[in-house]
C-alpha cells in the first residue's frame, strides 16, 4: 500500500506533534507515525516527553514533594498528623493515569486536526518516500512533500554498567519501582540524577549520586549551582564528584539482588553497594535504522541528524528537529522547531530563538534559566553587572515557609540590556519566563526595574534583583 502526503512525521514526541499538528493547521495533508507503545501494549502517542520523560517524572516529583512537605514543612505551620504513609503503587498508578490522558490526548488532536496516525518503525528510503512496519502487521509506504524527522533521543548506555530492567536501569525503570529502594545510586548529576534522585530519596531511600566531573551542574550559574549543593546536602542527597565507575557487578539472587559498583575518585579505588541503580548519563539521537541507504541524509559523528540553522537536512523537502538535532534536548526546544518548519514549509518566516530557551530542573528548591551565566560572559570577555536579590526578603516565600534562594538578573555594562535571569527557590520554574519575555523584547534590566509586580508575590524577587542591578533596590542594602 502507498500514500502520498504533503507532510509525513517520524515521530509523534513534542517535536513531531507539533509539527503535525501545525501543518495541518495550515492546511496541508498530514501523516505522523511512531513506533512506542504504552505501559499497556498499546501504541502510545506523546514520545519521550509524555510516556517517560517530563510529565511522568513531575507527576512523581508532585507526589513525593507532598509527602516530603508532611515530614519537613507542615509542622512550621502548625499542622501534624500521625502515621504518614506512602503507597508506592497508588502514587505510581496516579502518574499512569496521567500519561494515558495526556497520550490519549495527542491522539484526539491528531483526530481534530485529521492527521492520519500510522502506529510502526518508519524508515526514510530514497525520494521522500518512508516506509513503516506496522504493529499490527503488514508495511505501507508514504510520500511526503516534506518530511520531517522527529526521531527523538534514547538514554546512553555504559558498557559497564548495561540495563536489565530490574536493578540497573535508567529513567523508565525509575519511573516505576513497586517500592521504595532502600539504597539507590544515580550516575550522572545532570537533570534526570538530580530530579528522580530527589523522588526516591524524598520517600525515603538512602540516594547517592556519582558525577564524573569536579564541577556540579557546569551549565548553571556558579552561585546557583552552589546553593543548590548546599541544598541537596541538606535534603541528604550524597553527590560525589570526581567519582569515575569502572564496573558494576549483580549480585544475589531474586529479591536480594544489589549492584556493586566500584568507582575511583581522589583518593582511589572504592565500592558501594545498592539495591538499585540508575545510569543517567545523557541521551543521544535516536537515530539507528532511521535512514536507508541513499536517502542523501547525514548523521553527525554523535549520530543526530545533520541540519542548518533552519532545520533543513539539505535534501529537497527532508527537515529534522528536535532531540535528533543538535541544540538542548528540551521538550519545549522540540515544541518551538516542530512549528517553525511547519511554517517554513507554508512558505511563513518560521524561526526559533535558542538564545531565549529557558532551562528548568525541577528539584527542591527549583533551579531556572534564561541566557548566559556570569561564567559564560566572562568568557567571553562581555562587560556585565548583576543584581540578586533573596526569597529570604520575600514576603511571599517566608509565609510559605520556602525562603531558601534568589533571583539574579545580569545585563550588559553599557546598555543594560538582560543577558540573563538565574533563579533558585520556590516557583522559580514559572518566574523565569519574566526574563524570557523582557529578553524577547530586548527589554533592560530598568524596563523590568520600572514594571509593576504585584505584592505579595514571589515575582517581588525579580523586581527586586532587576532594582538591584542598579544598587536602588528597596528591601536590602545595596
Ligand atoms: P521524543 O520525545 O523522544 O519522541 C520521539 C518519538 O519518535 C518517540 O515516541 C519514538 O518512539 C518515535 N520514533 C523514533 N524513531 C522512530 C522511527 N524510526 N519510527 C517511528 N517512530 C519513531 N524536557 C523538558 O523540556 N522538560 C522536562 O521536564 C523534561 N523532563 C524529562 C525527564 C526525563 C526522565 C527524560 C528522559 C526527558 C525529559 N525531558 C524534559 C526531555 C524531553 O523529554 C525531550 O527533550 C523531548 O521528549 C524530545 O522530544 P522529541 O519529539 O524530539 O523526541
Ligand atoms: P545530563 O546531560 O543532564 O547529565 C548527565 C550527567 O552525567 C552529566 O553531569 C555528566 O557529566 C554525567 N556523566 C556522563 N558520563 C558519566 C559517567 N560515565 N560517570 C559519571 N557521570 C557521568 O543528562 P541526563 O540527566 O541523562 O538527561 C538527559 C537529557 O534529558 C538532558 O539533555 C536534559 O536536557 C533532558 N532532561 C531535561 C529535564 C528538564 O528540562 N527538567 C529533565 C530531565 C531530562
């Protein structure tokens, strides 16, 4: 069987369905095929994003964040209660459910916006054309005017320590324990470690985290990245930088299994033991089968799709976006590319603006971003001044009994423009997005200065730091 499209999709992650979904907006004929399938065998739609990556992981952040509260805040505002419990299965089974309505809810915009959706592994061939092995049997093949390859990404896998589904796994199998492990390893301090190593350890395990690096979370704002240490430390989550692993070992049998890992840091060889063991090292281009022979696409030596700044492959009507291109592998990043080349294809002036893509870890307190870190600028020999300012001094914050963090904006020297916006603290994941406006509208650190915030409100930290910026800050000594 063959159809021809105007659009056929590889992918139905944040990047392909909104690239889909655009482009039948816009009035063109539109396929989209995906391989996954859901917890219950069937085909689900949503990629990464929606099945096992942000949404799963903020539902069991919500979860956990509760029943933290219960032991660490509630008692400050007076309440306590007895016999706080967690049942893993309800919470787990909570976060199923809310993947099934948001990837039942991807099928019904297909439906909407009448994309036809094709449930297979798809395979570019020579000439537009993508074949895809059906689950339900059978191959059929689309032409596509375009095509747009939105393969997404798959963890990355050390030889050393190889997944079995069971006690060495990555986020899929954090996402869906029965219990909590009584001792569970992360390595990789990056944003998977941090968030689901703060899931687990919230509900009780004892979590150690083994970076490769010195530095914790490089791409931060150093002061950021350094509270936010401090913060973890606090919350007890080990992290150990500079831990190199060689090898890791299963040991025991059936419900005494434990992974023994054995990793060098400063002071040589060690060993720890645990019950379960999360590898989150990064994730690269889901690429492999993707392209047969001739199709006259390239893959990077990182196996990601070869693009311009445009998402065009550089063969006649063939675009990649998303995790399987270079740039963040953000959902949001995805979500941005896959309308710019739905518009670009209608002949509109599609765009996507990296310098303004905000960065969120969805840890206690949050961490979030916009722009370049002080490091960065100093790098790059830019002339910049700062103003922070303290969810300590924000009424807010403290009647929420979340005082910890601050707000810095950074702007340039001379023409105050913002360069960027760092924020740790409560809500901070909502907040930077002031920055990523006023930075989208060439805004100064003044126009953020001279705009009014409501009171009381944890924005008052922005004002506040953008006030500061030119020491006239009203609640702190400048
Ligand atoms: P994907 O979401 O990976 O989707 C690609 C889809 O294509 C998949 O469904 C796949 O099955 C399908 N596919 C691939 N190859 C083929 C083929 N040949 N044939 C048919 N189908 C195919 N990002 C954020 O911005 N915020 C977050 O909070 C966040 N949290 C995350 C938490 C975790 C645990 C993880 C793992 C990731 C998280 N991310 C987050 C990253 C985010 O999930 C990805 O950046 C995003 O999903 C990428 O979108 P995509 O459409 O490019 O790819
Ligand atoms: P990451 O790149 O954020 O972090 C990986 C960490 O592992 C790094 O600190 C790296 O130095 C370390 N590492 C690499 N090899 C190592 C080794 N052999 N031993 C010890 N440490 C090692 O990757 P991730 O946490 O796996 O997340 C993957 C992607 O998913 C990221 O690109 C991220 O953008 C995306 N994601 C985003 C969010 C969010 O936006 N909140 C949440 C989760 C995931």
């Amino acid at each position: 069987m063959s159809e021809n499209f105007d659009v056929v999709v590889i992918g139905a992650g944040p990047a392909g369905y909104h690239a889909a979904i655009r482009a039948a907006q816009l009035g063109m004929k539109v396929a989209c095929i995906d391989a996954a399938l859901g917890k219950d065998g069937k085909p689900a739609l949503g990629g990464t994003c929606l099945r096992v990556g942000c949404v799963p992981s903020k539902a069991l952040l919500d979860s956990s964040r509760q029943y933290w509260n219960m032991g660490h805040l509630f008692g400050e505002h007076g309440i306590s209660f007895k016999d706080a419990k967690i049942d893993v299965c309800s919470m787990v089974g909570r976060k199923d459910k809310i993947v099934k309505q948001f990837t039942g809810g991807i099928a019904m915009l297909f439906k909407a916006n009448k994309i036809t959706p094709y449930y297979g592994f798809a395979q570019l061939q020579p000439g537009n054309v993508v074949k895809v092995s059906q689950h339900e049997g059978g191959d059929v093949e689309l032409t596509g005017t375009n095509v747009i390859i939105a393969a997404g990404s798959d963890s990355i896998e050390l030889p050393f320590a190889k997944f079995d589904g069971e006690n060495i796994i990555d986020n899929i199998g954090a996402l869906d324990f029965t219990e909590v492990p009584k001792r569970l390893a992360v390595i990789g301090a990056g944003v998977i470690g941090l968030e689901l190593g703060s899931v687990w350890k919230r509900l009780g395990a004892e979590v150690t985290i083994l970076e490769a690096l010195p530095d914790f979370l490089p791409a931060a704002d150093a002061e950021v990245a350094k509270l936010a240490a401090r913060e973890f430390k606090k919350q007890g989550l080990d992290i150990l930088l500079g831990a190199k692993v060689g090898k890791t070992e299963v040991v025991g049998k059936g419900k005494k299994k434990e992974v023994v890992i054995t990793y060098t840091d400063k002071d040589g060889e060690k060993t720890l033991t645990v019950d379960k063991l999360l590898v989150a090292v990064g994730r690269r281009a889901a690429t492999r089968g993707l392209l047969a022979e001739g199709t006259g696409v390239t893959l990077t030596e990182r196996g990601q799709v070869e693009v311009d700044e445009h998402c065009h492959t550089g063969v006649d009507g063939v675009w990649a976006i998303g995790d399987c291109v270079r740039g963040p592998m953000l959902a949001h990043k995805g979500f941005e590319e896959g309308i710019a080349v739905a518009e670009l294809i209608a002949g509109l002036p599609g765009h996507v603006n990296f310098d303004t893509i905000p960065y969120v870890i969805y840890t206690e307190p949050e961490i979030a971003w916009v722009g370049k870190t002080e490091q960065q600028l100093k790098a790059e020999g830019v002339a910049y001044k700062t103003g922070s300012f303290p969810f300590a001094a924000i009424a807010r914050a403290v009647a929420m009994g979340e005082p910890a963090g601050f707000v810095k904006v950074i702007a340039d020297a001379e023409t105050d423009l913002i360069l960027g916006l760092h924020a740790i603290g409560v809500g901070v994941s909502e907040l930077v997005h002031e920055g990523v406006i006023a930075m989208e509208f060439k805004g100064s650190a003044d126009d953020l200065a001279r705009i009014c915030h409501a009171h009381p409100t944890l924005s008052e930290a922005i004002h506040d730091a953008a006030m500061a910026v030119d020491k006239r800050s009203i609640h702190k000594a400048n």
